[in-house]
C-alpha cells in the first residue's frame, strides 16, 4: 500500500556492488516539495518556476519569488532545491509577457533565450534565487542553453545581478551552485566545454529527444519516433555522462524517462548519479537500482547504445540482463 511505497521511498537507492543513486523529485509548486519529500525525494532536482508565472496578470515580483523558494526549501528541510529559471515560449505562452506569436516557437525564443531578451523580467528572478540561495541550500539552473558563449552571456548577467545586490547592503552568498538543462543537441555535443562552465549538469530528455529526432511530441503523426529510448538520444546521454565524468561534475536525468523504473539500470550504466521524477516513480525507481550491480548496467548500456532501434533497446531492457 501507500505507506509501505513511502517507506521504501525513504531508504537511499544502492545498487548491490554499492553505488548510491542521488534520487530526486521534481516540483512546480512549493506545496508539492512536501508531496515528493513524503514519496523519499533527497532533494527537488528540477522546480520548474514556470507555474509561479501562469494563470496571473502580472509576474510574481522578487519577494514573492523569494517566498516561494524559500518555501521549498524550508519544506526539504535542509536538503537541496535546485530552481530552474522561467522556462516559457515554445508551448507555454503568457499573457502579459510580450511574445510575438513564432512560425516556429520550439525553434524561436524559448528557456534562457526568452529571458536574456527580456532583462528586466530576468534580472527580478535572479534577484530573488540570490537571495533565497543565500539563507538555504538553493541551486540555479538554467533551461535551452545552447552553447558556451550563450552560458557565458548568461552567467556574467547572475554575476551583475549579485553585485547590484550586495551594493545595495544585501549579505549574498559569494557563490551559487550554477548547473545547466542539457536539452538542445548542441549542449550535448559541446558538453566537454559547457562542462568547465558550470557545477551540475541536468539532461532533460523531454526536449533533448523531439529535437534530435525531429519530431514534435504534441503532433500524434510523428509522436511515435519522440522516443527517448532511440539510440540516437542514448548517445548524447553517454556522451553528456562522458564528459561530466571527465570534468569532475554530477549529472542528474530529469526528463520523463528518470521516471521509468525500468529504464534505471539502463541509465546507471550511462554513467548517471542523480535521477529526478515526480514523485510517484520514486519508490519503484528506487526499487529498480538497489536489484542491479554496475557491471551488468554497464553491460546493458553498451548493448544498448548500439541497438538498432527503441523497440530493440526496450526488449533489452526487458532482459535476461546480460550476468
Ligand atoms: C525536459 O525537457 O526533459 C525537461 C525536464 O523540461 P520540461 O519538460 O519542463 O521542458
Ligand atoms: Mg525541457
């Protein structure tokens, strides 16, 4: 039942030969931190801040801002909250923020492209993630970065913005724990350089595979080639692992597929450490790595990275694991 679910939620995630898994949740509001805490989330891995901003007539200001994360925060008791600014444009229009209609808004300004073009609006949320991750363990996360000079455009406007606030007698942390969606191909091919940039890596597959693949998820006659389990999108994984590793960075799984229990061993042995899902997954997820060794998720990763299609990859996964 439910409470034997949430305690197996709580326990951490090791697999047999003892790697443990960072599992997290992933928010839209700060009520829901209390919901994927009781699930046994070790921290909210992605607060998609995007829900503070809709059903509104203006955006939320820079204390209400700071409320809100805070108020995650608090609710984690202590454990880490990762806040991705505003991701809108593409499919999540708002009213009063000015957004020319696109031909093409999952090609035109979406995530940080929409917020670099609009200071103002981007500069109140910065101030107020500041703020919040100078009183908790708060982390910043930025969506759509697409290349380095991008992230670095980006970063250089956060460090503005925390100098505008301690000049103005505000006690702000020197630093911010600073990680980046990988979710435009291009981040993931570059993700050596973007790697040096930055402190985590977060992939989110949603993204990262209708634009590998071309294929628009809302549109049902392609809807069928979106699939996260393509080779295709299991390379610019290992290779967003690869480099990570290489750098001395965590990467953690955001997307829809950290949320399938199946999926786990197959991810591990991409080289992920960190998973977040809503809340309901946590359990099985959880469940699905304490069952597996590393070797034998290495062993799938490589079957699967060289599979010929997702069909092919899931019947792997189905298994007899190789032993
Ligand atoms: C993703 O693209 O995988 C992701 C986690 O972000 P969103 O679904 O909010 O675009
Ligand atoms: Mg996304």
């Amino acid at each position: 039942g439910r409470e034997a679910a949430k305690a197996k939620g709580s326990a951490p995630a090791t697999t047999r030969d003892g790697l443990t898994v960072a599992v997290m949740g992933n928010i839209g509001t700060p009520a829901e931190a209390l919901r994927v805490l009781e699930y046994g989330a070790e921290g909210v891995g992605l607060f998609r801040t995007e829900f503070l901003f809709l059903d509104r007539d203006q955006a939320p200001d820079e204390e209400e801002q700071m409320a809100a994360y805070v108020a995650a925060a608090t609710a984690m008791q202590g454990r880490p909250v990762i806040i991705r600014t505003l991701d809108v444009g593409g499919d999540k229009p708002i009213r009063y923020l000015d957004a020319p209609p696109e031909a093409n808004p999952f090609l035109g300004e979406r995530g940080v492209r929409f917020c670099m073009a609009r200071p103002a609006l981007f500069r109140t949320q910065l101030r107020a993630v500041w703020r919040a991750a100078s009183v908790a363990d708060i982390r910043i996360m930025y969506p759509m970065v697409s290349d380095a000079g991008e992230l670095a455009e980006v970063l250089a406007f956060a460090a503005r913005v925390r100098e505008d606030l301690v000049g103005e007698g505000f006690a702000i942390a020197d630093r911010m724990m600073t990680g980046i969606m990988i979710e435009v191909p291009s981040a993931a091919v570059v993700a050596d350089r973007l790697a040096g940039l930055c402190d985590f890596f977060s992939i989110g597959t949603n993204d990262l595979t209708q634009y590998v693949m071309a294929c628009d998820r809302g549109n049902a006659a392609v809807a069928g080639r979106c699939d996260s389990l393509n080779p295709a999108v299991l390379r610019l994984i290992a290779m967003t692992c690869d480099a990570a590793r290489a750098a001395g960075i965590p990467v953690c799984l955001c997307g829809e597929l950290a949320g399938d229990s199946r999926a786990a061993p197959l991810l591990l042995g991409l080289g992920l450490t960190e998973l977040s899902m809503g809340g309901p997954a946590i359990a099985a997820v959880k469940e699905a790595i304490r069952s597996v060794d590393m070797a034998q998720c290495r062993a799938l990763a490589r079957a699967a990275l060289n599979a010929g299609s997702p069909e092919a990859v899931r019947e792997l996964l189905r298994g007899p694991r190789p032993a």
